[in-house]
C-alpha cells in the first residue's frame, strides 16, 4: 500500500520498501521527485524499512500510473474519497494523454477519410497528421518540423477543424505572411493587432469580433501587459505595503529608510494601447506561438508576458524549426510553457541535458548539450519534427514563398520622397541608363531595408541546420548581410577575385559549419553550383525572369529529382517592390513555357523594365 499526502504544492509519497516501485521512481527526473527521508535508524541500531518521497504533480501522475499498471494499491489520507476519485482521473488522464501520443507517432498516423473540405485548398497529408497529433495533445505541442515544410498550414487548419478563437503570436515580418495564408487556404477572416494599412492601398481589415483568427507580434504584446509588483517596508514601525510597477526599491517610499523593502512576486495586469484596444488572453481557445524559440531567453519583457499571460490557456501550440540539439536549454521555456509541471527548473534541466558546468568564476554554462536520448524520449510526447527529407514525396522540387515586408512608416515616409524625386525627374525622352540609374536608387532604398528585416529568417533556416543562398542586386545589402553572418558564410561578388570566389564556393559545398552564401547576382547569379544549399532567398529580383530562373539553378539541379528547395522573395510593401513582382511574375509564366530548361540567348528580350517604367510615367501623369 503506498500512502499519499497532498501537501501544500506537492505530495508525500510514502510506503514499505519495494525492489520494483523504488527502482521506478529513480526513472522519475529529480526536480519531480526528490528523497526526503528514505530510511530511519532506530535507537537499537535497526533500520525502518519505510520510503518517503517528495513529488509534484507530474511526478506523482507516473507513479499512480505505475501503480495502476502493476497492482500496488495507494490511497489519499488527506482527501475525501470524492477529491482523491478526481484527481486520480485527472493524472491518469494526462498520463494516458502521452502514451496516446507517442502510439500515434510511432504507428503512423492515418488521416484517410477525415474531411477536410473545410479549407479551401487540401492540406498534405503530413499536414493532417500533424493536425491529429495536436488533437492527441489536447492542443498542447511543439511542432517542430524543419523549415520548408509548412507548418502554418497545420496549425491553421486545426484551430478551424475544431472552431477554436485563435491568437496567433508571430515576428512583426511574418504577420503578413500569415493573413496571406490565412485567406489564401481559409474561409476565415482574421485581425491583425496594430495593422492600419492607408485607404489608398485598399487592403480589406476585418474586425476582431468576425475573425476566427487574431495576429499579433511578439513586441506588440508589450502594449497590452504590464506588471506590478508587491512590496513591504520590513521597518517594524513603518510596515508600509504596496503594489507597484517599480520592480525594486532602494528605499522605503514611506519612511525613507535604505534598503528595508521586500519586493516580490509579480501580476500582469491588463492594459490598453493608445488607441483604446485591448488584448484579453481569456478570449483565445488556442494560443499559437510562431517561431516560438523568440521566446528562449526566459529573462526577457516579452518571454515573461508570454508565460504569465498564457499560462491558464489549456491550448498552447509552439511552433519552431530549430534543432534542439544545437542548444536544448533554449528549449526549457518553450517546454515550460507547454508543461510547467513535467518541465520545472531550468538548473536541472540544465545539469541533465545541458551538460552544465560551473567557470572559474562561478557562472553557470549551459551552452552544451548531454542525455540527448533520453531528453528526445521525454518530450516526445508533446514535440512533433519532420524532415524535409522524410516527406519530399508530397513536395514539388521547388517551393516558392513570397514574404510580404511592412515597411515602417518614418522609412515609409523617406522612402516616398525618393520615390517622389524619381517620379518627377523622369522624362520620357531621357535614354535608357539615366532611368535605370533612378529606379535603382528605390530598389537599393528596399533592398537595404529588407536586408536588416531578413536576419531573422536567415537565422531560423540556419538554426533548423540548413543552409542558404542569399542573392541581391546590391552589393551593399549582400555585404550587410554577410557581416552578420561572417562566422558561418562566404561573401560573392564581382569585387572579389578568382581565387577568393573560388575558396567561397569551395567552403560552400564542403564545409558543414558553413551556412550562408552571399552574392550579388551579377557575379554569382549563372554557371556556378552551390547546390549544399536547400534554401535560396532573393532580397531583390532581377530585372529579367530568365536570370531568376538561373540563378535558382544555381541549387536546383533537374538531376537531383529527389529535393526540394524553398525559394524566398521578400517584397517590401507600398513600393516598387510590388510593381517588379507582379511584372516578373507575369513574365515568368510566359517564359517558363518558352525556355523549358534551356537558357534563353537574349535576355533583354524579357525584360520588365520597359514595363516598370510605363508605371512610373503613369504616376507623373496622374
Ligand atoms: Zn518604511
């Protein structure tokens, strides 16, 4: 019989020492667990064979489990037979939950005849299958497949499947790119937090109250939560008490004596922006964390808000492509959040999976890794990861994503001076280099900007260890990108000689730890192979489709059937931007069926400039 004592936050486990329950609970991780006292000795030297245990709620789930499994009888002595009933059911549930889970992911997961005409295109199959595995976590997992492999989709089409009030949490560059899916895939609407697009631009908002989905960036929260704190003025004479937004006082505010105040745990309080909206976390049934590793550094204003204000959502899905094995500390605060029972001090997760050490001055370091086997066993049943590799069949050889970039509005502002400077000089009898020497000018103003907005997606495909190719015009965005990189990439363009653009592509092709391929597409865009890039990213398009197309060959050979690349653009919106993107897009249809793999003699032939500056003259006569 094991005896159970629901203590304040934890329970006292106690029984008679038994070979197969104790060598059970050495299974259970430490912090779940701990040893309060396992032997007595007695005044004559006898031992008294009775076992306690100290556990949190996770831990006590396996134990009841294993109990259950194995015929050992337990019992509450501190709970009515009502309240033990229930609570039983609760960790028995939980623990079912994850046998349930890593059944489904281990048999396959068949999604055949599950109706899914609810979305307007048919998600993959894997897509569906990472849809049931949410539905066997109750809504609570980490997808972490790899990037390229389209984990919007699924995430999106479980909230609609099972109609639940979404907040989806996203970096400001990728808000655009979700109400594009969203409305490309769905019939839902959604609202976009702090998204005022200029009447001219005539982009349909819909209201919070219509959309199934809400979108907000991880720094706009900031608008919404603060938090206050508690304090006590230790002076027996004073005992002033206070809640406040000041973290910490030096001294009393009451009494004025030094360092007396006890400051302590904080409350998020709810708040509304400058334009009276508000975010009230209660609303949501799902919480969808996208590149949910922003929240890793567990310290940080945002990380906090996140845990305080989500904690009581029952449907948390965190979504991230990076490997955990490159740093799986940066992994606790997402587990946290998922399980703050089974996953409960950073330190010793620290110590097991981290191999932490102390430096000489003491600091800890948890930049390694250990246990890795056992780590990947314990959150498998929460933690869902595809290869590319493992579902290629569904993909074609080239996946195009077009990154929408909200361009902010001072730059917005500098941006349309320049443009308003080209549009009045333009004449349309100036010769060919004058008007391409103004246009490039706003190219070069959008290029440069989306360089700096792009080192977070380079970094999310170099951290789900793949590598990339990055193309620009410019060879100032392409040396912007290449100095934040400059650890892990190789820098390509037409000022660099023979034998440095040799070593380049060399390093390229051969070296694991190099990531990043850097050029400009004038010198590396035709004839060289950098196909150990599964990923290419074009900061700026060219003015002819026929380069585009060569220049994705540079990874995409016809011969390697088997791969699939992802193709990036990022356009920058409100700009010339757009008007080059819909040109080439048009253009590369036509072409596509007259180039057919082979290369084209005269490019110019297809050139959108001629087009682009019909644009720009229509704008000087209106
Ligand atoms: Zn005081």
């Amino acid at each position: 019989m094991v005896e159970i004592k629901k203590l304040r936050s934890n329970f006292e486990v106690r029984f008679k020492y038994n070979d197969l329950l104790f060598n059970f609970l050495k299974t259970i991780p430490k912090e779940q667990c701990q040893t309060k006292l396992n032997s007595i000795l007695l005044s004559d030297n006898r031992i008294k064979e009775d076992w306690y245990r100290l556990t949190n709620e996770a831990g006590l789930s396996k134990i009841i489990s294993f109990c259950r499994d194995n015929g050992i009888k337990f019992n509450f002595e501190n709970l009515t037979p009502s309240e033990s009933a229930e609570l039983v059911d609760k960790l028995l549930e939980h623990n079912q939950q994850s046998k349930d889970a890593i059944e489904l992911k281990a048999s396959g997961i068949d999604v055949s005849g599950i109706d899914y005409s609810f979305m307007k295109i048919e998600p993959y199959e894997y897509q569906k299958q990472a849809v049931a595995f949410f539905e066997t976590t109750n809504g609570n997992a980490i997808l972490g497949d790899q990037p390229g492999v389209g984990k919007t989709l699924s995430a999106i089409s479980y909230a609609i499947k099972n109609n639940l009030k979404t907040l989806v949490v996203v970096p400001a560059s990728l808000k655009l790119n979700w109400r594009n899916e969203l409305l490309k895939f769905t019939n839902e609407k959604c609202f976009i937090f702090k998204f005022k697009p200029r009447k001219k631009d005539n982009i349909i908002t819909y209201t919070k109250d219509e959309s199934l989905f809400h979108i907000i960036n991880y720094e706009s929260l900031e608008s919404y939560f603060d938090f206050n704190y508690s304090h006590k003025c230790t002076n027996y004479n004073c005992k002033w008490e206070g809640v406040t937004e000041v973290k910490k006082y030096d001294k009393c505010p009451n009494c004025g004596r030094m360092k007396v105040v006890k400051s302590r745990t904080y409350h998020l309080i709810n708040k509304e922006d400058k334009d009276g909206e508000s975010l009230n976390p209660n609303n949501y049934e799902l919480i969808v964390l996208d590149e949910a590793h922003y929240i890793k550094n567990p310290t940080a204003f945002r990380s906090q808000i996140i845990k305080k204000a989500f904690k009581e959502s029952s449907k948390k899905i965190l979504m991230t492509g990076t490997a955990i094995k490159n740093r799986p500390y940066e992994f606790f605060p997402l587990l946290n959040l998922i399980d703050s029972k089974e996953w409960s001090n950073a330190h010793n997760f620290g110590i097991r999976y981290c191999n932490a050490h102390q430096d000489k001055f003491g600091h800890w370091n948890y930049d390694g890794y250990s246990n890795l086997e056992e780590l990947y066993r314990r959150i498998s049943p929460y933690f869902l990861r595809r290869l590319k590799k493992d579902i290629l069949k569904f993909l074609p050889p080239k996946t195009y994503t077009t990154i929408p970039i909200e361009i902010k509005s001072d730059s917005l502002k500098e941006y349309k001076k320049i443009e308003d400077g080209v549009v009045d000089e333009t004449q349309e009898s100036d010769d060919k280099m004058t008007h391409l020497a103004r246009i490039q000018k706003l190219k070069q103003f959008t290029s440069m900007y989306k360089a700096k907005q792009s080192i977070e997606f380079i970094k999310n495909i170099i951290e789900g260890d793949e590598k990339i190719v990055v193309f620009s015009q410019f060879i100032s965005a392409s040396e912007y990108i290449y100095e934040q990189f400059k650890d892990v990439a190789v820098w390509f363009t037409g000022k660099h000689n023979m034998i440095e653009k040799q070593q380049s592509v060399d390093k390229f092709m051969n070296d694991d730890s190099c990531k990043v391929f850097v050029g400009t597409i004038g010198a590396a865009g035709v004839g060289l192979t950098l196909t150990s890039a599964s990923c290419l990213m074009f900061l700026d398009l060219p003015w002819e489709p026929a380069s585009k197309i060569q220049a994705e060959d540079r990874i995409h050979r016809a011969s390697q059937k088997s791969d699939n690349i992802q193709i990036i653009k990022l356009i920058c919106q409100n700009t010339i931007d757009v008007d080059i993107d819909n040109l080439i897009t048009a253009k590369e249809q036509i072409i596509s069926k007259v180039l057919d793999g082979e290369i084209i003699e005269n490019k110019n032939e297809f050139s959108i400039f001629d087009d682009l500056l019909k644009i720009i003259l229509e704008k000087k006569n209106n």
